[in-house]
C-alpha cells in the first residue's frame, strides 16, 4: 500500500506575518476581515469605512464587501 506525506506546514503564524501577508497583496490589514485565496482567485471579505476613515456599522455588525481579484 502507497503512503502520502503531506507537505511541511507552519503549526500557526502570527498577527504580524498575517498583517505582513495582507499589505504584500496591496491591502491595509484593518481593513480585512477575510482573505481567501484559491489557484486563479483571491476573494477577500473587506470592512466598509466612511470617507473619515471610521468603520460603517449595518445593524449590529460592521458593514463589509466581498471582492474577487483574478491571479494570472
């Protein structure tokens, strides 16, 4: 019977690596909730801010958009 390794996987990244991921994908990191990436997309789940940079609220929650990047 054949066996399977799975690659090599941190255990877990911190906050910094997590904030270092999301501004070298061109994202300021307080403004994400969720980034998902996938072979030929990236969707990330993004919190909507006033134009003074204050963050909108939709009933008890933040308000946010969903936007989908291609990778080429």
């Amino acid at each position: 019977m054949a066996t399977a390794q799975l690659p090599l996987i941190p255990e877990r990244i911190t906050r910094d690596t997590l904030r270092d991921i999301c501004r070298l994908l061109g994202l300021d990191p307080g403004d994400v909730r969720d980034i998902r990436l996938g072979i030929n997309k990236m969707t990330a789940t993004l919190y909507l801010s006033s134009p003074d940079g204050r963050k909108i609220r939709y009933g008890e929650d933040a308000a946010t958009t969903v936007v989908t990047i291609p990778i080429n």
